[in-house]
C-alpha cells in the first residue's frame, strides 16, 4: 500500500541536489532543500514527541517565515491537520475557531502569547507554542534537539491534512476540510497544466495562511523542485527587481496594480519571466490590458476556492480538450482544469443554456470533504449526484471560457428581477475617471431591495454620482440601474483583496429606510 501522504510526494520532487537553494528570502538568507528536510523533520519529531491523538489539528496564527512554512511541511509529514489563521483576527474570531477546531497545539506570534495562550488553555488546548518572523520562539527552541531524520506517517488519499476557516460574509465561518488526495491531486494538475519547467523559480509574495499563497503557490514549487524567492511582505519596487532572476510570479489584483504604478516595471525588466497569475479576486479589464502594454506579458486568470483549491485556468499552452485555443482571456477564469466537471445550473437544478448566467457547480477530486462539525451544512451544498454548489454564479460561452458573474448572495432582486452586480461593475469601470465599483443591495420599501453603486474616482478624477447613473441609463434595462451612487476614498477589503461586500450592505442599508 503506497504513501499518499502529500509531503511524501513534494518531498520526492526535490532535486538530486540537496544542497541548492531551496528558498532564498528578501533578506538574504538561503535555505537549501537539505535545510528543508533536516528542518521539517525536527519539527515533525517535536510534534511525535508530545504524543498526540491521531490527526491532531494544529492551529497557527504567525507572522509569514520560511519556518512556518516549514512548521505547515512538518504537520503533513506527521499526519496532523494544519490550521492556518489570518494574522488579522482578534481575540473574538480566535476563540471561535480555537472552540469550533478544538486544536491540540496552537502556534502563535511571541507579541500575541499572552492572550492567545489564554483563550487556548481555556478551550482545552494542551500545548501552546510561539514563533516569530525572526527565526525565535519556543517551538523553534524545543525542535532544536531533535533528530533530524523522520518517516512520514502513511496516509491514505481521504485522510485530512487542513482545515481552512471560510471567511463566510453571513453566519459563523465554516471550516473546509481538505484531503491529501485533494491537494495532491491538484498540485500536480497545475505543474502539468501550467507547465512548470524544469529551471522555474517563483517570487513568492503573497501571504500564507490561505489557499492562494499556502497551497498554490507553495505546493507548486515543491511539487516542481523550483526555487522561491521569498518576501515577508509585498514590495512592489523590490519584487520588480527580481523580475529578472525568476520565471513565475503568483498575485491578486491589488499586487498588479501597485505594481503598474512603479516606473521601473518595463518589458526589459520583465523580460526573463514566464508566467504571470492571478486569483482570489476579480482582476479588472484595465489593468489585464495595461499589464499587457507595460511588460508584453498577458495575465493568467485561475479561479478557485478555498473548498475546492483550483477548478479553472486560463490555458498555458495547448489544451488538448480544446484545440486551437490558447487565448487567455481578460474577464475569464479559463476553462474548467483536467478532472475538473463544472456545470451552470438555472432554478429547479437544471443546466441553463450556453452562455446563459446560473449556479457554478463542480466536481473532482481536488473537492474538499465537507464542513468541520456540519454535516447538515455539507450535505446542503452538494447535489445528489456530488456536485458541490460553489455559491459563485457565472456562465460559459461557446468556446468554453467561464465567466463569473459574482457570488449568489451578492444577487440583487430588484422587483422580483435578478440583478447581477459584476455586469453593472463592469459598465461602470469603463466609465471616464472610475477607478473601481461596488454594487450591492439594500432594502427598499417598494422593490424589496434595489442597487446602489459605491465608487472609487481614479487620482485627480472628478466623478459625479449623478452622470453614472444617467449614462447607465441609456445602456441598460431600468431595473438594473442603481438607485443611488456615492462616491468614496476607498472599498472595505479582506487580506486577499477582495471587496467586502458585506460592510457595504451593513453601511448602507438604510439608504431607503
């Protein structure tokens, strides 16, 4: 009976050469693949040695290091289950999740040791340990006496190797259960479809206690063998300077954008790079065409979730499946990956026609288990026949691209008709001196809810709420035009990036009360 465990099979694709570099960080320190192994083992021994039940989970709030990536590497090495957290949560969300995962360690930042060790001693949690972005802390000086040679736990394909709290903008967060099988599966799904070569190096500057920086594009250097270039925190001077020792770069939009403003991104500096992804939130025309002009380079758009990891992707190359199409497309997520089924479904669960907007469903072997502790939530949101619903409506044309439209909570009734914000964001954002758009639903004592548009004006721009409307109007169906506008400094975001839609509807909820 094979290992399936996942760090099995990153550990096997690190190249015959220990002693290259593995990880090379902004502040010039080198770790080798050897540093690697020898490092994720004496952790994984210090993990063995408190004598855990079997897939413990492992909850970590630090600051981003190559060792916590390393403490990530050893919990799979073990067998545990890893418990990534937003370094943003405050002492209310910890004790939630610290009460909903009932973790046996809990690895915090030594700034935060005195009330995060509190909430988790309360809760039962035995062992609590700290760890800097200084390569300090008392898990790092516990681990130094340990051997540094370990076997891997043998695990099997279904067995649990994290837990990530979904950041749900209604109810209590859920936590999505992921698989060796599923990350394993995807990893290597995406080193072949983004076909990492064999001298790839990634500038990794995301953060990681997320799918995006965590699983995509940590498990895709690995899973390659390829070095990263290694930053704490995103700079975009800095990460432009080593445009030219790398090859793969992995950003939300927000990362692109501040990276058109330095005038040192240029075709010569990004000359030497590959490939340029972007994900975990939407990424505007705009910049996907100015990214295009300034660097010659056009953006690969992917989607996924943190229940699912990857589902689509912008082709890299020839996809079999669909030959002759090698176009990515701005305003795309791609088409559905290798081993991916998705499907748009209308009301009543049935397939909507080509082109028409519905439900994304998928199904595959990157989908999560279900829900920590929720079987009712589980079996909800997925159909009789396995597809999970994603929560996120688009659409497919005929060539095959999927579009998303937006998530099915952010729908706008109006009137009894569907209103779809994406569709009204994007005729905005093509207006003169708009930066970027939010629409979002409040009540209405007569439409039961309708749409007010929230925007941000480009530097030195004047936009005037009433012109937006008065343009929309002449482009659109009355019932989706908004029925206010404001004009703001700045859109509520999450760590990703992304709008927080939910804030804008608490904020502006009572326009029509």
């Amino acid at each position: 009976m094979s290992n399936k465990n996942l760090f099995v099979a990153l550990r096997a694709a690190f190249p015959a050469q220990l002693d290259s570099t593995a990880v090379e960080t902004d502040e010039g320190l080198i770790y080798s693949w050897r540093d690697l192994d020898r490092a994720t083992a004496m952790v994984a021994n210090l993990l063995d040695s408190l004598e855990l039940p079997p897939a413990s989970r492992i909850a970590v709030q630090v600051e981003k290091s190559v060792e916590a990536m390393v403490l990530y590497l050893a919990t799979l090495r073990t067998g545990h289950v890893f418990l990534p957290l937003n370094t943003a949560y405050q002492s209310a969300e910890i004790e939630y999740f610290v009460g909903n995962a009932e973790p046996a360690v809990m690895v915090c930042s030594p700034k935060n040791h005195g009330w995060v060790s509190k909430i988790a001693f309360t809760a039962g949690t035995k062992f609590v340990f700290t760890l800097g972005d200084d390569r300090r802390g008392s898990l790092l000086d516990r681990a130094a006496h340990m051997s540094d040679g370990h076997t891997p736990a043998t695990l099997q394909d279904d067995d649990l190797a994290a837990i990530l709290y979904t950041s749900g903008t209604t109810g209590r967060s859920k936590g999505a259960m992921l698989t060796h099988g599923n990350m394993r599966s995807n990893a290597v799904m995406l080193r072949d479809y983004w076909q990492w070569q064999p001298d790839d190096v990634l500038i990794h500057a995301l953060p990681i206690f997320h799918v995006h920086g965590l699983f995509v594009a940590i498990h895709g250097a690995l899973i390659n063998g390829s070095k990263m270039i290694w930053f704490s925190k995103f700079d975009p001077k800095r990460v432009i300077a080593r445009f030219a020792e790398a090859t793969v770069f992995m950003g939300v939009p927000t990362l692109y954008v501040r990276m058109l403003a330095e005038p040192t991104l240029t075709p010569a500096q990004a000359s030497h790079m590959r490939l340029f992804i972007a994900g975990s939130a939407p990424l505007l025309i705009e910049t996907f065409t100015e990214w295009q002009g300034r660097t010659g380079h056009t953006i690969l758009e992917r989607y996924g979730m943190s229940e699912t990891v990857m589902l689509t992707s912008n082709p890299c190359g020839e996809d079999p499946r669909y030959p002759g199409q090698t176009e990515r497309r701005g305003g795309t997520v791609g088409f559905p990956l290798p081993g991916v089924e998705l499907r748009v479904m209308g009301d009543g669960d049935q397939p909507v026609p080509q082109g028409e907007i519905g439900g994304i469903q998928v199904r595959g072997p990157n989908v999560f288990k279900g829900y920590w502790r929720m079987p009712e939530k589980t079996a909800e949101e997925f159909t009789a026949d396995g597809f999970f619903k994603t929560g996120d409506v688009g659409r497919v044309d005929e060539r095959g691209y999927v579009t998303i439209v937006g998530r099915s909570k952010d729908l706008i009734i109006s009137g009894g008709y569907n209103v779809y914000p994406a569709e009204i964001e994007g005729y905005i954002n093509d207006m003169p001196g708009v930066a970027e758009s939010a629409l979002v639903g409040v009540p209405h004592p007569d439409f039961g809810e309708v749409g007010i548009a929230v925007i941000i004006a480009k530097p030195g721009a004047a936009v005037d709420p009433d012109q937006v409307i008065a343009a929309l109007k002449s482009q659109l169906a009355n019932f989706k035009i908004p029925k206010r506008c404001f004009v703001v400094s700045a859109l509520p975001r999450n760590t990703m990036g992304k709008v927080q839609k939910n804030l804008l509807r608490e904020q502006y909820k009572t326009s029509f009360a």
